[in-house]
C-alpha cells in the first residue's frame, strides 16, 4: 500500500504572504497554472469565435467585400480562426483541464516538474499574444505580398512556435506525471480513462506539433531571403501547415474529449463500465489514427498523400471506433442507475455524436470521387471535431470545476451555454458539409471566386452557418460567465457527484483493487 | 540502475530516432540511408533528419547526465538531505518567478528577431540571466534539509552579484529613458523638464529621510510608479524621435552643437 500525502514546503521561509499578482505570476500549483491556461483558452476562443463568425457573415456575399475589403484580409481572418481555436483555444483548455486534474487522477501530490509547467504555460501565452499581434498587423499565415507584410508573416511564425513549445512543454509535465507519478497501485491500466485519453493525446502532440514547429522555421527561413538556405516554401505557407487543422490530425487534438465523457459517464450512472480495458484500447487506437503529421503536400511524392490508401483508410477506419466507444458509454449509461442525467453527462455525450459526425464528414471527404478535398467539407470536419473538444472541456470544467476552483457554479446556465454550442457546431458542420457537396471551396484561394462561393445555391448554408456561428459565439460566452459566477459561488462539497476516481479524495487514500471506479478507494484517515 | 529522468531522456531520445528514420523514408531516402546516419545511402530531406537526430543526441546526453548524477535516486536524496531514508514523497516546489521572466526572455528574442538586433541581444541576456539565477535556485533549495540555511546560502552567492547587476542595468535604462525624454524635448523644455525631475527626486529623498515612519509599501509604490513613468515617457520619447539639431557657427570645427526650437 502506498500512502499519497501533502509534502511539506521545504523551499519557503514561510514569512512573506505573496500578493494576489505575485502569486499569478510566480505560482508553481498545479491548480492554478490549470485554471490560468482555462482562463487564457477562453479569452482566446471567444476571440477565435468572433473572428469565425466575422468570416461567416463575409462569405454571406463575396462578390464586394463589403466587411474586409480584399481576399487577403479575409483569408487572414479566416486562418486567424483555425490556428486560434486549436491552438490558442481548445488544445489550451485541454492542457488547462489535465494540468488541473491528472495530478489528482493518478494521485500524484502535484504536477510534476512544476515549474517547467508554469514556463510552458508564459511560454504559451506570450506566444499567443506575439501570434495574434502578428494577425492584427497584417502578418498572418498568406502568402507576404497584396496586404500582408513579411515582417509581420514572420512575426506569426515565430509566435506560433512558442506557442507550439509551450504546449509541448506543459505536456511533457503532464505525462511524466502520469508515467512516473502515479500513486502505489495505480497502474496504467487502472488510471482514469481522462489521465489515459490525455496520455496517448499527449504523445501524439509531442510527435506532431513539432513537426508543425518545423515547417514554421522552414518557412521563417525562407521568408529572411536568404537564397543560401532556400525551401521553396514561403508561397505556400497555409499549404505548409493546414495538415495540423484537419483529417487525421484533428482528431489527436479531441481524443480527451473520451477521456471526458468516459470519466463522467459511469460516476453519474452509478456503474462501471462494461469492460475499462475495452475503452483503454479503443483510445489508444483513436490516437494511433489520428497521427497526421505525413499528411502534408511537402511529403507528396507521386500520387498526392492525402489520395493514398493510408489516408483514406485512417479515414474510414476512424468511423467504427469511434461508434464502439459511443457503444461503450451508451451501453455503461443504460445498465446504470437511470435517474435523471446530470448537464455534463448530456454534455459529454453530444461532444462524442459531434466527433462520430466528424469522423463520418472525414469518411465522405475521403471519398476520391466526390472531390471534397478542397471544399468546406474540410472546415466542417474540423468544425464538428473541435467543436466536439469544445462541448467536452465545457461538460469538463462543469463537472471538475467544483475541485479545482472550490466553488459551486450555476448548472443550468452552463448546460444551456453547452446546448447553443453543441447546436452552433451543428448548424456550421452540415452547412459546410452540404456547401462542400454542392462545391463551394475551402477558401484556400488567392480571388473572391476561388475563395468560396461561386455564386450558386449554397447562400442559403451561408446563412444558417452565420446562425451556427452566433449560436457557438453565445454558448461559449455563457460558459465563460458560469465561470465568472462560479468565482462568487458558495463554497464547493468535496465530492458534489459522489465519484469514487482518486481526484475527489479528500485525504490519504489507498488503491486496493483493479479498477479506479467505484469501489477501489478506500479512504484512510480522512 | 536506471533513474526516471534517464527513463524519460531515453525515451525522448526513443522517439527521436524514430521520427528521423520516419522522416527519412517517408522523403525520398534509400534503403539503408536512414538507418545507418547517411553513411550507406541517402537520408531524404536532410535537415528533417539532421534536427531529428542532433535532438536524439541531446536527450541520450541528458539521459546520460541523469544516470551519471543519481537524479530521482532515493539513497541520493537522503544522501544529500542528511537522513536515513528518502522523503515518502516529493518535497513541494515553490513558487518561482523565473518562469514567467524566462518566457518574457524567449519572447524578447523571438521579437528581437523580426523588430531589431538589438532587441534580440537583450532577450538573450535575459535568458542567460534566468539561466543562471533558475539553476541556482533549483541547487540552493536542494542543499541542505533546511529551508533557511538554504536561502542564505543562495543569498551569500548571488547577492553580491545580483545587486550591482541590477544596480546597473536599473540606472541605466532609466539614464537612457531620461536622455530620449531630453532629446525630444524642445530646449526650453528640455531645461524644465530636468529641473522639474530634479526637484521631485530631491522633494522625495527629503520627505523620506524626515519620515522614517513612513511604510516601506508606501515608498516601494511612489519609486516603482515614479520608474514605470519615466520608462514609458522614455519609450514615448524615443518613437517621437529626437528635436532637430543644427550645427552653428559653419561646422568646421565639429564643437559646437546647438538646438533649433
């Protein structure tokens, strides 16, 4: 039997109170650092949302512009909200959310290597607000030249990388902990299916974003002029990075939404899943699917990659274990308790039907004869996948917010929020699904016409992808303000969902049998 | 034995490996190109795979070190902590503020890089001091098992340095912040601007030697709040660029300098 306590503070004197900013900025708890990456994710998704919706509201009419002006000011925008909502946004909150709570799953006292993890998170942020300033100054992801300034190109490159290393570093944090600083008896096949999604998720991002870090410097290299050391690269840079934004890649960035809806599910349902290692294998598949770090036109050679077998059928292969692990959480909720299911578990269970529509549009898309490639069907498979992670962090923060901001918050505003965003991703991904059918492009080109709609029947999904847009804008600022609310809330039980995983333990515990569900804690002098 | 930092290295250096010999197959490389480090064959898009396995090296080196330094080695721990056995637990970390000052260095570089030199030299100062100051301060918490002696002996080494470093760096941004406020001034501006600065520096040290009763908070305010002004009306200054300057008296000699309004 191991014990897990509460290490003394060997590294302070203990007598100067630090004030609220010092503590922000010089904290090395866990908790904290979690709620500071949520906190910065959110600011940036809503940034990321208006950005979207300003987009959506441009492609309403193409032919004038009337929003931007010019097709480099809206492709600008347009990338703006990819890269943001992945990269500043919902990966962020991940690693907000695991940092928060993966200590506690696996029963370690903390994250480790704490103070790498607080780098990596100013690392993170600082790099956010360089990327962003590089957007608002004309830089972005085009091609320099029209409107777009080299220099200001550059200076996104560079942002993205730290944004990049910072994201590799917290996880580096997070998964040593869950490799190395697991409690006695907790083996891997023990930990809960949020710690392991986050570790096989984690692994995959440490084996891809720095390949997209190295396409960046490629790019930077080429964009110093130095016809030395030239790649041919920087008129292709959105070609050059959009594989981190789509099929197979996407999904490496939502495989924790499982691990979410996985850890709510048999605590709300009062049972066990059917068979955990069941579970454990088919994440672990998900991850092994969703390496999309080959699927870039600088490794075409030949037939282009993404028209090889590989990926077409991580493609279709994507689809039936996606709807296994759905099996899974449905057949688990169904033998359990039945009472009335509580905001996050509906949550959770519409974030995996957004991914399951994810995987099925990436299915269709892959599909060579039906030539989506290049459409929006691409845009609304990022937007059903993500915006799946998005309603998972949502029924995420509701359920674990109690334990890692100590209060309570309103319930039913959150559910309502996570609704209106689980209807915008809706509405945005069949618009797109169906524009892309009808042929409308990803805006990927240079001109007004190839840049979306030629004109034809798809205004009216224009239109309803606007709604979707406001509809997910909304959901995420009424999540934003559950948050706010929950700052005043009264002070949170330890355990509010009678959850029986090692992160609503209260003192010293003891792993005494197989699985970390229900009845493997026995709580030892608490 | 394998420590755990050896066990995370290898692993890094692991996945390394793979990556590079992935890479190099996966860009043109030949059979037994990747696999032998480009001695019998091609290894496809060479500097993927160099980045790949010059980063495999590091971290076979860092595992290296691990070993070599008993990291996470409990008989070590007790060893240097002076007990019998290992902490049951890691010991907490506490807080630290040369994270967040280490990512304003990468971020003064990265910055440094697009906007200027100059710029980019100061980030890497930067890092090079939170280098420094990071690795002393993981070595003086692990010194002995007492937290005070711990902080003397981090003080005893460092204060010396510390203090004239910043004692010089402090006096010279702010010399260089006034000098840009006195350029752009006009030169009767100039004039009233230095005597009004004076007066204030001169008001204050007087008012706080005749109260010594006044909180330490208090004072710690008005010098921050005073240095952040002259910062910004320094940088304010320097975009606003400097008065124009005209050579009197023909400019043969080159000594006389005079101001235009």
């Amino acid at each position: 039997m191991t014990e897990t306590e509460t290490a003394a503070d060997t590294t302070r004197t203990g007598d100067v109170v630090p004030t609220a900013l010092e503590a922000a900025v010089t904290t090395t708890d866990h908790l904290r650092i979690g709620r500071a990456w949520i906190a910065s994710g959110v600011l940036f998704l809503v940034a990321s949302l208006v950005a979207g919706l300003l987009v959506s509201l441009e492609r309403m009419d193409l032919s004038g512009m009337a929003l931007f002006g010019s097709v480099d000011t809206l492709f600008r925008l347009w990338s703006a909200y990819r890269v943001g909502i992945v990269l500043l946004a919902v990966v962020p909150i991940i690693v907000g959310l695991a940092t928060a709570v993966v200590p506690l799953q696996v029963g370690a006292s903390s994250v480790v290597f704490p103070r790498a993890a607080s780098l990596g998170f100013w690392v993170w942020a600082m790099g956010a607000a360089i990327t962003v300033t590089g957007f608002l100054i004309d830089g972005g992801l085009g091609t320099p030249g029209g409107t777009s300034r080299t220099d200001a190109v550059a200076l996104t490159l560079l942002g993205l990388l730290m944004v990049i290393g910072g994201i590799c570093c917290s996880t580096v944090c997070i998964l040593t902990t869950i490799v190395a600083g697991r409690t006695g008896g907790m083996t891997l096949s023990r930990i809960p299916l949020f710690a392991w999604t986050v570790l096989v998720a984690g692994s995959i991002w440490l084996v891809t974003l720095p390949v997209l870090a190295a396409n960046a410097v490629l790019i930077y290299v080429d964009l110093s002029g130095r016809s030395a050391v030239a790649f041919g690269v920087e008129d292709t840079i959105w070609e050059q990075l959009s594989w981190a934004f789509s099929h197979p890649q996407v999904y490496a960035f939502a495989l924790p939404l499982v691990g979410i809806a996985g850890d709510i599910v048999p605590v709300a349902a009062r049972r066990r899943h059917g068979s955990h290692s069941t579970l454990l294998v088919l994440t672990a598949l998900i991850g092994l699917l969703s390496f999309g770090a080959y699927a870039q036109s600088a490794f075409d050679i030949g037939t282009p990659i993404r028209e090889q077998a590989i990926f077409v059928v991580e493609a279709f292969l994507i689809v039936p274990v996606v709807l296994a692990v759905l099996a899974g959480l449905v057949d688990t909720w169904r033998r359990g308790s039945g009472g009335r299911p509580p905001a996050p578990l509906v949550l959770s269970m519409l974030a995996v039907l957004l991914l399951l529509d994810g995987a099925i549009v990436g299915a269709i898309r892959a599909v060579s004869p039906l030539d989506l490639l290049e459409t929006s069907a691409t845009g609304a498979q990022m937007t059903f996948t993500i915006g799946g992670v998005l309603v998972a962090v949502m029924a995420g923060t509701l359920w674990w917010g109690d334990r890692i901001l100590g209060r309570v918050a309103p319930q039913g505003l959150g559910f309502v929020s996570g609704l209106s965003a689980a209807a915008g991703v809706t509405l945005i991904g069949v618009a797109d699904t169906i524009s892309g059918l009808l042929g409308m492009n990803d805006f990927t080109a240079g001109d007004a016409i190839g840049a979306g709609s030629p004109g034809s029947v798809v205004d009216i999904f224009n239109v309803v992808a606007v709604v979707g847009a406001a509809l997910l804008l909304v959901g995420v600022m009424g999540w934003g303000l559950t948050g706010l609310r929950r700052l005043r809330g009264a002070e949170a039980p330890a355990d509010p969902w009678g959850g029986h995983t090692l992160e609503w333990a209260t003192g010293p515990v003891e792993v005494t049998s197989d699985s970390p569900l229900l009845d493997v804690i026995a709580e030892v002098g608490s | 034995m394998l420590t755990t930092g050896f066990k995370l290295w290898f692993g890094f250096c692991a996945a390394a490996v793979s990556a590079a010999v992935f890479a190099g197959y996966t860009s043109g490389a030949t059979e037994t190109g990747p696999i032998s480090l480009g001695w019998k064959g091609g290894v496809g898009h060479h500097v993927t795979y160099v980045v790949f396995v010059v980063a495999a090296a590091v971290f076979g080196l860092l595992g290296i070190m691990a070993v070599a330094f008993r990291d996470a080695d409990s008989e070590s721990v007790a060893e240097v902590l002076g007990v019998d056995t290992a902490p049951p637990v890691q010991p907490k970390v506490g807080s630290s503020v040369w994270p967040a000052l280490g990512a304003m260095g990468i971020a003064t570089v990265v910055v440094g890089l697009v906007v200027s030199s100059a710029l980019f030299v100061v980030g890497l100062l930067l890092l090079v001091a939170v280098g420094l100051e990071w690795t002393m301060a993981n070595w003086s918490e692990k010194a002995t098992g007492d937290p005070v002696a711990n902080r003397e002996l981090r003080e005893r080494l460092l204060r010396p340095i510390e203090i004239p470093v910043l004692a010089l760096v402090g006096i010279g941004v702010l010399v260089l912040a006034m000098s840009r406020v006195l350029l752009a001034s006009s030169v009767n501006g100039a004039v009233l601007v230095a005597g009004v600065v004076g007066v204030c520096v001169f008001g204050a040290a007087f008012l706080f030697s005749r109260r010594p009763n006044i909180p330490r908070r208090v004072v710690s305010t008005v010098l921050i709040l005073s240095c952040v002004a002259v910062l910004v009306a320094g940088i304010v200054a320097a975009a606003t660029g400097e008065r124009e300057f005209h050579q009197k008296g023909g400019g043969s000699g080159g000594d006389h300098v005079e101001v235009g309004e």
